[in-house]
C-alpha cells in the first residue's frame, strides 16, 4: 500500500482509535506452494493494550494448513470510503472538468504472527473476550470448556491470537490539496449525503485542522 506523507496518520493514536471502531476485516494468508492466497472475511477483537487480535474461524476452514506452515498474516480493514467526482478536485484556475477523480479512505493493515488456539478452555476464554467486545451488555452465556449451552460447540472452531508485530495505516482525504479545494469537495461530500460521505467529510475536516 503506497502511503504518501500527506496521507500518513499523525500518531499511533489515529489509526488505534479509527481502528477501535472497525471490527470487520479481511486475513491474508499465504498459500501453500500452487495455491492463491487465503483471504477472509471476518470479525475480530483488537486489544490495543496487549497488542493483539482475537478471533476464531471453522475447524474445516480451509486456509489451517496454510496458516499453520506461515503463520505470518495480514488483517486489511477498508472503511469510510468513497468516490470524488474529478470536478471538486480541480485546482484553482482550472477547468472544472480537467479535474481528477479519486477516492477517499481509510486502511489499516496489520502484520501479525498467528497463534492457533486448540486448548478448550483457552477457546472458551478467547471467545468470552470477542463476546464482550461486540455485547458489552452481555445477554448470552459464557462460554465453558465441558458446559452448555457452548462447550459442546468449542470442537467445531479453532481460536486465533493474532500478535500485531507492523501497522502500517493511510487516511485519504486530500490533505496536500490546497484550502478552496478541500472546502469544495466538503460541500460536495455535505450536498451530496451518500452512503459514507459525511465519515469522509469529517475526515477531511479533521486532518484540515490539525
């Protein structure tokens, strides 16, 4: 991912709060000789603290044997994205419709180093975390090695810790384009109120000030 200095986050801090947010992503696997990459789709708990990621995934997944022989990853998060229509960006003096079109957005890629999670307990453990992670409220059970309504269940999943070891994050939102150019695309992003454009507005605000 090509991140321009414009496009770098200020500090850990606002990648690690954006990411507090997005808890949706995708894991890169490398694939064994032959085979493509693994990719997939999941949900997680990221624990900024303790510099990990929880989650779990189905004991028949078929990404184990290639994560077991390179437990080296990636988690990819993409959010609050969307198209700008070339004229908002044009430069002073020039024709609107010499604008470029772009697109905004946020990524945060992590290099991990895996760990499997066998052990019952451990399971059980791991999913009570992304449990309280997603219902802060509660309203389920906990989850016991041997007990209902879940410890029957835990032989179907194999737990993952996720040990971030590299962050690497880009906030696209035109911060090295002049000041009528960003006030242009926030009205455009204001008048226009599609899916992920106010995110991408506020965005853009916010890296203004700072």
């Amino acid at each position: 991912m090509l991140i321009h200095p414009w496009d770098a986050p200020r500090a850990d801090a606002e990648w690690q709060q954006w990411l507090a947010g997005h808890d949706f992503g995708q894991l890169a696997v490398n694939g064994l000789p032959g085979e493509a990459p693994h990719v997939q789709p999941l949900h997680f708990a990221y624990d900024a603290g303790r510099g990990e990621i929880v989650t779990h995934l189905a004991r028949p997944n078929p990404l184990w044997p290639a994560l077991e022989a390179c437990p080296d990853v990636l988690l990819s998060v993409v959010d609050d994205y969307v198209f700008v229509p070339g004229p908002w960006q044009a430069a002073p003096g020039v024709p609107p419709e010499h604008g470029t079109p772009t697109s905004f957005y946020t990524a945060v890629q992590l290099r991990c180093r895996a760990h499997v999670v066998d052990d019952p307990a451990e399971k059980a453990a791991l999913l009570n975390r992304q449990v309280d992670h997603f219902q802060p409220r509660g309203g389920s059970a906990r989850a016991a090695a041997g007990e209902a309504p879940y410890g029957g269940m835990l032989a179907g999943i194999r737990g993952l810790r996720l040990e971030v070891t590299d962050a690497r994050a880009k906030f696209k939102y035109a911060s090295h384009k002049p000041a009528v150019v960003r006030d242009r695309i926030a009205a455009g992003l204001a008048a226009r109120g599609g899916p992920g454009d106010a995110r991408a507005r506020d965005h853009l605000l916010h890296r203004q000030e700072t």
